[in-house]
C-alpha cells in the first residue's frame, strides 16, 4: 500500500520514476475467487505460489486428499501443503503430494494431523505464501521456482518435531536417506490424462539431520522402515528443535525421472537462501506484471488488474524440462515416452480461445511459438490435437477451438514451429472424432453433409457444436488462404464457415436445434440451459458467430434490428430452464444473482457479446456494459469472480477491457474498441516498444468515448489493429460523461466481419 501511495505521490508532484522500482506483486491477491463452492462459484481459483506458466504450484489444502476444492476460504483448517498441477477443480489434480509440519504427538493421517489456522495469520502472494499452524505452534513459508521450491518451517522448542510427506493414493512410493537429509519417491495419482507409466517423482532435502524416520500405508504407521510402496504411502521425519529453529526443505519434481528431480532442484535452487529464492520469484514476477504499468485507477481497480493479470499468466503449464545437457524434453502425457521439444498442458480451449491465448499472442510471442510447437508434438504423440489437456487428452467441453489458437498465432505473424503440420492437424479434426467426444469433432459426419450437427441423433449440444465449428472452419480458411493451400480446400471452408446460417430461427430470430429432417426441434424454450446447448442457452449463444457479425446482424434483420436483440439480453429477466439437468447448475445460478438479466458473464459462451455493439453503430452501448460489467462483477476479493475463472479466461477479459480493447474474434488481426478503465497504461511488448494508452478525463462517470487519437491522428474507427499496436506509439481516449452517438456509426469503422465485402 505504501508503494502504491508513493508513486501516486510521485505523478501528482510530475517526478519520474522507474516501472522496475515498483513491487506489482503488493497489488495481486490469489485469494480472489477462493471463496468458492459447488452450488455458487465465485472463481473456483485456489491460491497457486507458483511462477509464471511453472510446471509446478503450491497450496495450502484445507479440503480432503482428492478433493477438487483443494483451499476454500471458508475452511479453517489446513490438512497440508500440496504440490498441485490442478487447472480446474472439475477436472481435478494429477502428481500430487504434500507436506505438513507436525509437533507433538506424531499424526500423520490428513484429518488427524490438521490444524486450525486463521486468514489474519496468512499471508498470501505470487511468489510466498506464510501461515501460523495453531495446533502445532508453527509456522510455514514456501516460495517457488518453476520446477522446485523452498520451505521454511520455524518450529517451537519440542524433541518431537514432525514433517509428513503424503504421497497420495493409487500407488505411491516413499524412501527416507537419513544419512543424505533426503527423500524420495513418486506420486501417481490422477484424474484421467495419463499413459500407463505416469509418475511424478519428487525429492526433499532437509538443512538438518533427523532424529525420526518412519513410513507409512493408509493408516499404519512402519517405526523405523525406511521404504515403502503402497496404494497409499507416505513417510515421517523427526527432529529436536529448539524455540524459533528453522527448518528448511527444498523440493522439487519431475514427469521423466527420479534423476530429473534431482537435476531440477539443483539447476533450480542450487545453493540459494530461501531469501534468495524468494527475491528471484519476486523478480520473476514484476517482471511480467511490469510489462502492463496501470495508473490512474482506485485502489480496487488495481489491485483488480494485477490480481487477474497473475491468474492469465500461471497457464498454460510448462510441462517440460531441461536435461542434463540444458535440451528442452518432455515426458509425453500421450504415449509415455521422454521425448524432445516442448509440452504444454492444463488448459481448455473451449475457454481460453477467446483472450487467455490472444493475450499471449499479443504479449508474449516466443510463448506462442512455443506452445504451437507443444501442439505440434502432442498432434505427433497422439494422432489428435489436445482440446481440453490435464495432461492429455479429457474429455471435457466441446469444439474443435484449437484451429483458433493456431490461426491466431500464424495470422498475426507469429513463426518459428511447423504450422504445415499444425494445419493438417486442423484438417484431421474436420472429418475424424477421437475416442473422447472432445476431441476432434463429434458428429463430424453430420455437420459436413446437412451443414449442421442434428438435434434429434443423439449427439449433445449439438447447436452449440455447429456454432463453433463454424468458427473453426473460418479459421481454417484463414490459414489456407496464407499456406496457399488449392483452391477447393479453400472454398470449401468458404462455405462452410457460414454453416450458422443453418441454425438460425427466422421466426425468434435466435439460434435454435434443428432436426435431421431439416425442421427446428420442438418445442423451443430460448431459456432452455444445456440440450442443444453448451452451459448456456440460446441467448447466450446465439452471439457465438465471431467472425461474420455482420452476417448475423443481416439475419436478424440489420444492424438497428440487432442492436435491439443485444438489448434484450440485458432487459429480459433472469428467467431459466433447468430441466435439462435436472437442478439449477451453478453457471445459472450465477446469472441470476447478477441483476444483468440474460447476460451471463460467469460463463465464456457470451463473454464478447458487449462489443457487439461496434458492429452495429452503437459503440457507445459497448462502452456503458463494458465498464458495467468491470464495475459490478470484478472485485480484488475472496469472492471476486461472478463465476468460474477457468485458465485465466475471465481474468484476460478484465485485462483487456480495463486496457480498452478485446480480441471478439482470433483469426484476425483486431481488436474491438471498448471503453478503457485507467487515466494511464502503458504496455510494454516483447519487441521492447512501447504503447501508452491515456484516458486521463476518466471516471466512474466518463465511461464514454467521446474521441480516440492513435499516434497523434483521429482514430475513427471501432477497432485497433494488432500489428500497429505492437509498433508501439500512443492510444489517447478522450472521456465523457454522455455518449458520441455520431462517432463509430459509420461502415467504415466497424470491425471486420466475413459477410462485408
């Protein structure tokens, strides 16, 4: 807070100051959306101590062993602290194990080893996490590092100091090396993903020698066994310590070998302090924060920002590592072998298609390039390209979303992987379906022939899948028309990119089920969650045509009539239809209790609706919604997320709204204008240029565009283009309290869409 009073203190006097100076990690709070349970997400977030895209987090675990909702704020005690490689808690954790300071009486099962703690005795960060464990008079501290980390347990006086290592169930291994201060073993506990051979090996080594060793299998205790293998193992060490004795751990793992684990910590942590490691993690992170410099804004809005700007920057996973002669490897989580080049995983493209990975593309391109190469080598080890990944393949949500991602990344100019290999990846999917519905493309044979995936042949979601299909294959003809691919490839994907057309309902001008036969399903309930549809209804996703809204808007009956249908979704009551699963779904839930009628923002499917507006002449309604929905549904709290965070998705969208534009549709090179929250940003990208955005009449009042110069020149249009952007320069809004109803109404500023010619 000091910091934050100082560089403001710093602006109002016009002194100047250095980015590098300033602790960005004081404004991120990982406990925003921790507040979370299964009938209301508020995030679904834990609190990952972790570095940017690590292939390992921390995380205090107050639920049980295998329990989705690994830390919930409302818990008070802590069973452990994990290792966690969870992205979701309804996809779950793989390769887990913890570690848990004990004193006293030796407790080593997770309910009886427990310990009451409390939030005002916790502190919480990127890089450290603390935390006083009452029932054991001590406290934790952890810090990480990609692939390792450190602990620091400060113990009180007792001869019965204990440190237990949980390796999960469903086949686990333990050896204590007292003569080495060390411990090994492996993890194989999963949720689904993994080959046959799927271990997560891990190694402790501890600063003090042990007075106790033992083992442990479920609930059976093994004094002075050294070894064990068990469907559920574990193992304890002791010490004598005296009051205020710091203990310190360091940790690491590895998917490939128990040698890898070794080789990590020691490339990793080597002789560091955990001081040491804290100020490198510390660095690591305003170094990313720092690349988007935000002022101007309430104490709210930016701790806001940095807090969501943390959660879009921990996935994708790095799933791979450096050997021994520093060649990046990976251990495939496809076919079990270590192979070479990159992996990375833990993510759903069904969500972050839409701004977690255009982020990405727009910040950090040697990324991108390196997890099109990932995609590139699980196509290879895997026959598929990954949808939803926790490490492989899950069967998970629907679309066929990577061809997205790869057209996004090639189309504004990212290189440096095999994007021939990519694209026939892209065109596997057209006409294959893997053994899990999401991967590929489930009902393919329908979609190709009738332009559509039937509602009446047994295929969920079926309306739903025709959307982003469609979408798909747009960005497929966008990749074809840069490969240069013949000519009947690309007016194939011509034509079916306007495969939407075929669902929609001329009468409730909405997207709607249609039968085999060629009839709309009856009846049609366009409040109906679920059925033809994916965690929504067809107002959420009848806005699902990215790349021809215009298209749309020609359906509906132009742009006036279109504008009006955007306006409905805000008037109309938050009525629902539930029957589809028999009870109200938290996603529903969440649009209820929002007060925004049918918008849903806790959900991905209608995220870019606001900005839709620009594509009908009314960008000043876009503008309102937009600051709306940063108002009222983001808060740097517990409970701060309307819904689930999901990779990083629902945190780009703030990141990119609260910078004043959004990428409505990837596979292109714009961005929507929106309306910009801060007096000030500048972005600093990877080509070392620089963008300032000034907004500087801003206000919870002045939410309105009354005119934007770019580089000193009018900029008229309602989009900005990528390529100028990262040419650095200036964005200068000039805020108003009313809307400009004559700025943007033009044709000639509207975003692109694939109808206008």
């Amino acid at each position: 807070m000091q910091t934050f009073f100082r560089t403001t203190l710093l602006l109002l006097l016009g002194a100047t100051f250095s980015y590098a100076q300033i602790d960005y990690t004081q404004w991120v709070n990982p406990l925003m959306g921790t507040d979370s349970r299964h009938e209301l997400s508020t995030g679904n977030t834990y609190p990952a101590v972790a570095l940017p895209w690590g292939m390992n987090f921390w995380c205090p675990q107050t639920g049980k062993n295998g329990d989705g909702w690994m830390y919930m704020y409302t818990a008070n005690k802590i069973r452990g602290f994990k290792q966690t490689h969870q992205p979701s808690p309804w996809i779950n954790d793989y390769g887990m194990f913890s570690i848990m300071p004990v004193t006293g009486k030796l407790k080593f099962t997770e309910d009886a080893r427990q310990s009451w703690f409390s939030h005002k005795a916790e502190v919480v960060k990127p890089h450290y996490y603390s935390v006083y464990l009452a029932d054991h008079d001590t406290q934790v501290e952890i810090t990480p590092t990609e692939r390792a980390s450190q602990f620091r347990l400060t113990f009180p006086k007792t001869d019965s100091a204990f440190v237990v290592i949980d390796a999960f169930a469903k086949g686990s291994y333990i050896k204590i090396i007292p003569e080495q201060q060390k411990i090994i073993g492996y993890s194989t506990q999963n949720s689904g993903g993994v080959p046959p051979n799927f271990k997560n090996y891990f190694e402790l080594r501890f600063d003090k020698p042990f007075t106790y060793s033992a083992t442990w299998s479920d609930k059976t205790l093994s004094k002075n066994t050294l070894e064990m293998k068990a469907d559920h193992a574990g193992g304890v060490i002791g010490f004598k310590t005296k009051k205020g004795e710091v203990v310190t751990i360091k940790v690491s793992s590895s998917f490939i070998s128990a040698e890898q684990a070794a080789l990590n910590l020691t490339r990793e942590l080597g002789n560091d302090t955990f001081d040491a490691t804290l100020q490198k993690g510390q660095k690591a992170w305003n170094q990313e924060l720092g690349r988007l410099a935000v002022e101007g804004g309430t104490d709210a809005q930016i701790r806001t920002f940095y807090s969501c700007l943390y959660r879009a920057l921990l996935f994708p996973r790095k799933f791979y590592e450096l050997n021994a002669q520093n060649q990046v490897v990976h251990y495939s989580p496809y076919n079990g072998q270590v192979l070479p080049g990159y992996m990375f995983t833990d993510n759903g493209f069904w969500d972050t298609f839409r701004s977690a990975i255009p982020f990405f593309t727009l910040m950090y391109p040697t990324l991108n390039a390196q997890i099109m190469e990932g995609l590139v080598n699980a196509y290879k080890e895997s026959g598929f390209l990954p949808e939803w990944a926790s490490p492989g393949h899950r069967d998970c949500m629907i679309g066929s979303n990577s061809a997205s991602l790869i057209a996004d990344s090639y189309i504004k100019g990212i290189r440096g992987y095999d994007i021939n290999t990519l694209y026939e990846a892209i065109l596997k999917n057209t006409d294959h379906a893997g053994t899990l519905s999401s991967v590929g493309r489930f009902g393919h044979e329908y979609y190709n022939e009738l332009g559509y995936v039937p509602y009446d042949v047994k295929i969920n979601e079926n309306a739903a899948r025709t959307l982003e299909y469609a979408y798909a294959d747009f960005c497929i003809l966008q990749l074809a028309k840069s490969l240069k691919r013949p000519e009947s490839e690309i007016a194939l994907f011509t034509k079916r990119n306007q495969n939407f057309r075929n669902l929609f309902d001329p009468q409730t001008k909405l997207m709607r089920g249609k039968n085999k036969a060629g009839d709309f399903q009856k009846p049609f309930n366009p409040f109906k969650w679920g059925d033809a549809f994916t965690e929504g209804n067809s107002w959420h996703y009848t806005w699902s045509v990215f790349h021809d809204v215009d298209g749309l808007a020609s359906l509906m009956g132009g742009r006036e009539a279109f504008a009006q249908k955007l306006d409905s979704v805000f008037i109309l009551p938050p009525v629902f239809d539930e029957s589809y699963y028999g009870f109200v779904i938290h996603e529903i839930r969440e649009m209820q209790i929002m007060n925004m009628g049918q918008y849903a923002h806790g959900n991905q499917p209608i995220q870019h609706m606001p900005y839709l507006y620009n594509y009908a002449g009314q960008p000043w309604k876009s503008q309102y919604w937009i600051r709306q929905i940063m108002d009222k549904l983001y808060q740097p709290t517990p409970d701060g997320y309307c819904g689930d965070e999901d990779n990083g998705q629902t945190s780009a969208w703030y990141v990119f709204s609260a910078l004043g534009f959004y990428p409505v549709c990837p596979g292109t090179t714009q961005y929507v204008v929106g309306s910009p929250l801060f007096k000030r940003a500048t972005m600093t990208f990877e080509n070392g240029k620089k963008l300032t955005i000034t907004a500087p009449e801003n206000s919870d009042k002045n939410v309105y565009v009354k005119q934007l110069m770019f580089n000193g020149k009018p900029h008229t249009q309602n989009f900005v283009e990528h390529h100028a952007l990262q040419q650095g320069g200036s964005l200068n809004f000039t805020m108003s309290p009313t809307p400009n109803q004559s700025r943007g109404t033009e044709v000639s500023s509207f975003p692109y869409s694939f109808s206008r010619k």
